[in-house]
C-alpha cells in the first residue's frame, strides 16, 4: 500500500510538473522574445534603461511572489477562496500605494523617465492580484489551469509591449503596455477558480503572513535582481547593457526549473510529505541547473547572430550567468520550504548573502567579469548553506 500511494505520488507530481513547465516555458518563452528585440531595437544604452526597470519591477512585485506561497499554504490547511481573496485585494492596495510613492526616487536612482519607472512599478500590485488566483489553483493542486495561467500572463505581458517596441514607442510606453495585458489577463483568472470545497473555511488571514513570506521572497529577489540594478549604478551605461543581456541567462537557469517548486510546495507544506519533498526538490533542481548550465555554455556563440555584434564581449561569460541562475533556483526551493513551514527565519542565510554581495560588487568590481564572479560565488555558497539547514529544519519539524 505504501509502494502504491508512493508510485501515484510521484506520477502526480511528474504530471503537475510537465503541465506548469509548458506553461512556464510559454511564459519564458515569451519573456525572452521581449529581451531580444527589446535589446536590438533599444540598443546598450536604452536597453540598460528598460532591464533596470524590469529588475525594479520585480523587486516590488516580491509581495506578489509571497502572496502566491501563503495563498496556496492556507488553501492547503482548509482556508476558502473568499478569505484569501480578501487578503489579495488588501495587499494589492498597500502595493499600489508603495509603487507610486517609490517611483520619484527610483527614477533619480537609476536615472530613468518618470513615464518609464512609473509604467514599471504600477504594474507590481496587477501582478498582486493575479498571485492570489495562481495561489488558489496551486493550493488545489490544479495544475492544469494553473499552466494556462500562467502561459497567458506571461504572453499578455510581453505581446503588447513587443508590439510597442515594433512602432518605436520607447521603454516607458512598452512597460505601460505590458501593465494592461498583466492587468486583463488578472481579471480572466478568476475564471478557473471552483467553489470552495466543503469545510473550508472563511477566517480572515492577516497580511502579516504575507509580510513574514515577503522577507524570505524580497532575499531571494534581492540575490538575483540587485545586481542589475548596481551594474546600471556603478558600471557604464555600454557594459550595463552587456550586464543585462547576460543576466537572460541568469532568468533562464533560474526561472525555467520553477515547475519544481511549484508543483511540491503543496507537499512541502504538509508535515507528512515535507521532509521527502524539499530532498526531492534541492536534488532535481540541481540536476536541471547542470543541464542549463551545459547547454548555455555550447549555445553562447549564436548570441552575436541573434541579437548583434555590439554584445559579442558577453559571450565567453554566459556559461557564468547561467550558473548563478541555477545556484538561485536551488536557493530558491529551499527557502520554498521555508515558508511552507513557517520557518521563514531561514531567510538570514540569504540576507547574508546578499550583503556580502553587495559589498563585493560595490568595492571589488568593476568590470562585467568581477561583477558575475561575486554574483556566482555568492549564489553558490547561499544556496549550498540555505539547502542543508533547510532538510534539517524539515526533519526537525517532523520529529517534534
């Protein structure tokens, strides 16, 4: 019977793997074709401008991120739709408050058109709103409408944006585009949602939940989008671009093995499945990092082809910014487990982490080189520290 309960659970989780992934990939997909012509057409310079304000971006949307974990957390335990709703809708309000009161000193800090940070920021408490959504169908282990989700988020926040670009519109009317298909593609979610199962309850949850989850996401964010935001600051507008187009990388290696996360956070959060599914998720994570890391290293010379010669000094370092993804993916699905138990003071580790990076790239780099090097080594270092404490957590919660 134990063999048999084993066997149908790991044939679920391949299954919910495969169906996030292809909506993920969609997603990426997308996202990467925003990146190319984006980069071609904007040139070093403009580019720079437009990536730094994505990193922006998704430094806010950590609430979002957050969100999504503590929704599917609670929907788990037995919470209902309407009370988890409710919390979406409160922090969506304090996220839209905070972009607008932000965006005067993101702009002077990164030296960017108050059109263009504001269209980036404002689409931080959008992202909100479809968090909670994707946090419900997470929670109930719908996977399938989850990856249709989660593949028409990431086109309708690119198509527009691309199609602005292709008219010559600059960064900030691209980003503003891409705010309205987020925000349509939120409002559709909702679609997908079932009634609430019997017995599921309507407690309110307080957005302290959320705030204890952001610390842990805003680490992890911090580690893998802070160091754009610095190379925009201490580099040269030229090199900044070459930084960023480097960084695709880094997003592949560490956004493309998310299904993983995804998919056994659920089990993560029940004290039965926990400790086997965080073992599960650290060791085919850092398998598919391997994997990436490999095929970015063989496939760098086709990037002078794809999007010009002007970013062919990046090439040889591509393999580098893909292994600094893969470092963050395994980071991140140790701090998942984190959360998923309530154990969110794990999140120190990375908070090290990202000041010992900071400080790195603020006093030892100056070239686009030193900067991945103390990005890479960090990454590595966090992630090997952040996964053992994490199964000994895991291990620790179950024997009490």
């Amino acid at each position: 019977m134990g063999r048999m309960t084993r066997q149908s659970l790991t044939t679920s989780a391949v299954a919910g793997v495969t169906m996030v992934t292809a909506g993920s990939m969609v997603a990426n997909v997308a996202s990467y074709l925003l990146h190319l012509p984006a980069s071609r057409w904007l040139g070093p310079a403009g580019y720079g401008e437009f990536a730094s304000l994505l990193a922006a971006q998704l430094v806010l949307a950590v609430p979002a991120l957050a969100l999504q974990t503590v929704v599917a957390r609670e929907v788990v335990r037995g919470r209902g739709a309407h009370a988890v709703r409710q919390l979406g809708y409160r922090c969506a309000v304090i996220v839209g408050i905070a972009a607008l009161l932000l965006a005067p000193a993101v702009a002077w800090a990164l030296e960017t058109g108050m059109l263009a940070t504001v269209s980036a920021l404002i689409t931080a408490p959008v992202l909100v709103l479809l968090a909670t959504e994707q946090g419900l169908l997470q929670g109930a282990a719908r996977f399938g409408p989850l990856s249709i989700v989660l593949a028409g988020a990431g086109i309708a926040k690119v198509a527009p944006a691309v199609v602005v670009l292709a008219v010559g519109g600059g960064p900030g009317f691209a980003l503003a585009a891409s705010a309205v298909g987020t925000g349509v593609v939120a409002l559709a979610a909702r679609v997908f949602a079932d009634p609430d199962p019997a017995g599921a309850t309507s407690t309110p949850i307080g957005v302290a939940a959320v705030l204890k989850a952001s610390q842990v996401q805003l680490a992890l964010i911090a580690l893998s989008s802070m160091d754009l935001v610095l190379a925009r600051i201490v580099l040269s507008n030229d090199d900044a671009g070459l930084y960023a187009l480097g960084a695709v990388a880094t997003k592949a290696a560490f956004w493309l093995p998310q299904a993983v996360g995804v998919v056994l956070y659920p089990r993560m959060a029940s004290p039965a499945h926990s400790v086997q599914a965080v073992r599960s998720a650290i060791a085919v994570l850092v398998g598919l990092g391997a994997v990436l890391v490999a095929v970015v290293a063989v496939s760098a010379p086709l990037v002078p082809l794809l999007v010009g010669e002007a970013y062919q000094p990046v090439q040889s370092l591509l393999w580098l910014f893909a292994l600094q993804g893969a470092c963050l993916a395994v980071l991140q699905g140790a701090l998942l487990s984190a959360i998923a138990g309530e154990r969110t003071y794990l999140a120190v580790i990375a908070w090290i982490g990202f000041a010992v990076e900071m400080a790195g790239m603020l006093t030892l780099a100056s070239t686009v080189g030193q900067f991945i090097g103390v990005a890479v080594t960090v990454a590595a270092s966090t992630a090997m520290v952040a996964s053992v404490l994490a199964v000994r957590s895991a291990r620790h919660a179950v024997a009490v």
